[in-house]
C-alpha cells in the first residue's frame, strides 16, 4: 500500500473512534444528568476535531514555521499559540484567529476560527487564558475560517451576534458548496479533495443561526463586566454580512477580515475563486465610518494586530482613497466609451496610493466593478447573446490554418513577450490536437513566463495559485 494512503487509513481510523465516542457520549444523555452529558458530548466532538485538525495539518510537507504574507499556504503554517494584545484581549492564531475578550462576567469571542483548527485553538486558550462561560460569540462574515469552531464553543445562553446578512450568505454558500468546492480548493491547496474529506455532521458548512443582528452601519453595543462592545455592520469588504467590533475604552479595532489578511493593502474587491460581487462603494462609506473611530490597534481575523493611531489612520485613508479612485476612474472610462479590457490595461494607482495588491489587485477590481454596474452583456459581440462559446469551433480554425502556422504564431507571440496570446493560440492548436507536443511544450513556456512575473511582481497569491494549478495539471 502507498504510504500515504497508509497513513490516510490510520488517520480515517482514528477518526471514525473519535466519531463513535461522540455517539456514545449523545447515548449517556440518557443515564446522567443533561449538563454532564451535553459537556460529555461536546468534549468527544472537540477531541475529534483536534485529530482531524492534526491530519490536515500535516497535509502541507513544509507545514512548520510562520507564516507572515497572508497566502493560503502560508496561513496553514502557523503555529496556533496564543498571543496577548492586552490583559483582557488574547488570540489563538491559525489560518483564522479566534479572538478572545474576558471580563468579570464572562468571556465574549470574535471569530472561531477554521473548523480544523478550533479545536486546539479552543483548548489552548482555555487552559491559558480563561474557562469561564461563553457570553457573546461575535461574527464578522460567513466564511468557513471565520465561523468553525462556533458550535463547539457555545454554552447555553450564548448569544450570536452576526450582520442581519449573515443567514442569507450563509445560505447560498452552503448551496453552492459542491460547485465552489474544488475552485477553492486550488487556491487553498491544503483542502482534501471532495470525495476525500470527512463528511461528518460537526465538520460541516453551516447551520449558524445568530441571535442578533446588525444592519449596514448600524452599532449594536452592550456591556460586559465593565467594559463596552460595540459591534458595527461594515458591509462592502468580504461580503454583505461583515461587521467588526470597536472596543472604545481601550480604542482597539477588532476588524475581521475588512481590511484582508495585510494592512494596508488593496482590497479583494471580488473574489477570484467566485461569490457574490462586493460592492465598492458601500466599502468606501465602511472605511469613512472606521476612520471616524481614530483606533489604536486594529486585531484582524488573520495575522497580527497593527499598532499605532497614526499608522492605522494613514493605511485606512489610503485603502479608503485608492478605492475610490480606481472606482471612479473605470466609471469615467465607461462613460468614455472605453471597454473593460482596455481600462483594465490602463488603470493604475498613482504614486501616492499605490499599495500591495498580493490579496487583491487593481486590474481585476476595474473588471468587477464593471460587471457590478452593466452585468453580463458587454455591447461587444451578437456571439455574447447565445450559449456558443469561441472555443466550440477552435478545433474547426485548426483544421483550416494548420498545426505549423499555429505553432508558428505561438512561438512568435511567446518571442515577443505577449505570454497570454501565446495561450490563446495553443487553445486553438489543442483543441484541434490535444497531443500536440509542440502546442503544449508553448503551453507551458508560456505559463511559467506568466508565474515568473507574478512572483517577481504583483505577487498576487490567487494569480499565482492559479497558474501553478495549471502547470502542475499540464504535468
């Protein structure tokens, strides 16, 4: 047997032990006293997790050592330790943290992290920061490393605090999940395939249903043993469901993912892998109403805190300033007649606002922020009316122009530098000859051209996911 899949099996093992004493912790509900048998429960369900957290840690060859620049892979590093950002604010770190407030009166939690994750994020903090009773667990958006761990630490009486359009992302992103499945999973390479993960009841997406809400810029607070919370619906940044949480005695912004996994950087205005648009003007009125709290310390859902009012003033403003201007520059060249891909080749940031663009980038935010406004139908082509795509007859223009001048071309396209032309016509040529040696050694000249400059460039982390995915499927 593989070694591998050996290991597979001992880990699938363990598991399904794991899995049975849950089961068997459900049945003694009915010999013991309730409490005792739920805490029983849900003890075997942490510890079930831990182990599957381990396995799919371990996935990753090199999954020691910190993990500092945001990317997926990077992420899954981690170490998960705790870290202090004040007496009463401590966070276990992992792809996503959980971020925990204590008070007099009990403990209130933002995020819970990914479901692999939160079982030692939730033991390790516990045994080092505090046990007592779960208050409030606070929710920024919907994503599956945000919300994992939820179920397992919600006491009897904890309130959920989410966006009023968490439910509603919740749902479609639980519909959609075979669909959106195997495109995140190439962005997040560490994920099991689809057939291989472990379709067990307290691993699955969703179910989350919060006991308040906070509408788009609207605050919820409360008081907790002395100290204020205020939560705030801050749509516009990884959906319509996020919200944050201000802190105002002690000026510590604790952000989610608002700002992505770096501060500052330019934001994902739509996602790669595929969600539902996120709207950039709503993000620029969020941003307005967090720079007016003047925070000292932003707390993100991933990496580390930003320290220092001035810092974070700046990065807001720039984020803030740089989104509006790529929003108003593709509006203007709309409104000039331009088309989406020329203002994709033209806009840029100027010197003042420029910023990383590893998470998001500016020449697909113009492409999103387009398709927001004017949707699907371009004006560019009758062909874009009906369900006959270019590719249906690449294999006809094969025929008739000839695998050498194809070839030809191509070579010529990848000589000059224009990689992505160079793509263009090997679809053509493959799609008239799947095999031909000639067509895919191009292929994959080119694609490597186009990972050389991701990686000495942008460093865009799904651009260059992606383009690996590519070569390692032409492999």
């Amino acid at each position: 047997m593989n070694p591998t899949k050996r290991k597979q099996s001992g880990a699938i093992g363990t598991v399904i032990i794991f899995c049975i004493a849950v089961v068997c912790a459900g049945a003694l509900w009915i010999y013991f006293d309730e409490d005792v048998a739920r805490k029983l429960k849900q003890e075997a369900e942490i510890q079930s997790m831990a182990v599957i957290g381990d396995v799919a840690t371990k996935r990753l060859a090199s999954a020691s050592g910190e993990g500092t620049h945001g990317a997926a892979v990077d992420l899954i590093k981690r170490p998960i330790e705790v870290r202090e950002v004040a007496e009463n604010i401590h966070y276990a770190t992992g792809v996503g943290n959980t971020i925990m407030i204590t008070t007099s009166e009990g403990v209130v939690l933002f995020d819970t992290g990914l479901v692999i994750q939160s079982a030692n994020q939730l033991q390790i903090l516990k045994d080092t920061v505090s046990d007592a009773d779960v208050r409030y667990i606070i929710l920024s958006h919907s994503h599956a490393d945000h919300i994992g761990g939820t179920r397992f630490w919600m006491d009897e009486g904890t309130d959920i605090i989410a966006h009023q359009n968490f439910e509603e992302e919740q749902r479609y992103l639980s519909e959609l999940q075979p669909y959106q499945y195997d495109r995140n999973r190439t962005l997040f390479p560490w994920m099991p395939a689809w057939e291989d993960r472990p379709d067990i009841a307290l691993m699955r997406y969703g179910g989350i249903v919060p006991t308040i809400t906070v509408d788009d810029w609207e605050t919820y607070a409360f008081t907790l043993g002395g100290i204020e919370f205020q939560v705030i619906g801050a749509p516009g940044a990884e959906g319509a469901d996020n919200a944050v949480l201000w802190l105002p005695q002690q000026k510590v912004l604790i952000s989610g993912d608002f700002f992505g996994p770096q501060f500052p950087q330019f934001p994902n205005i739509f996602t790669m892998r595929g969600e539902k648009v996120r709207k950039p003007v709503e993000y620029i009125k969020s941003l307005d109403r967090l720079i007016a709290l003047n925070p000292d310390v932003i707390l993100p859902s991933h990496l580390d805190p930003t320290i220092g009012a001035e810092k974070i003033r700046k990065g807001m403003q720039r984020i803030r300033d740089a989104v509006q201007y790529v929003h108003d520059e593709t509006i203007a060249g709309m409104n000039a007649g331009k088309t989406v891909n020329q203002l994709m080749k033209e806009i840029k940031l100027p010197p003042n606002l420029e910023l990383v663009q590893n998470h998001g980038r500016v020449d697909w935010a113009v492409k999103s922020i387009w398709e927001y406004y004017m949707g699907w139908f371009r004006f560019e082509s009758t062909t874009e009316l009906y369900p006959i795509p270019a590719q249906d007859v690449y294999a006809d223009l094969a025929q008739i122009a000839g695998n050498e001048n194809l070839i030809a071309l191509a070579n010529n396209y990848l000589i000059q530098g224009e990689p992505v032309k160079t793509l263009h016509i090997t679809e053509i040529a493959l799609a008239g000859d799947p095999q031909n040696s000639s067509a895919l050694a191009l292929r994959d000249q080119a694609l490597v051209e186009l990972l050389e400059r991701a990686e000495n460039g942008l460093r865009n982390d799904y651009e260059i996911y992606w383009l690996k995915s590519q070569l390692d499927t032409a492999l």
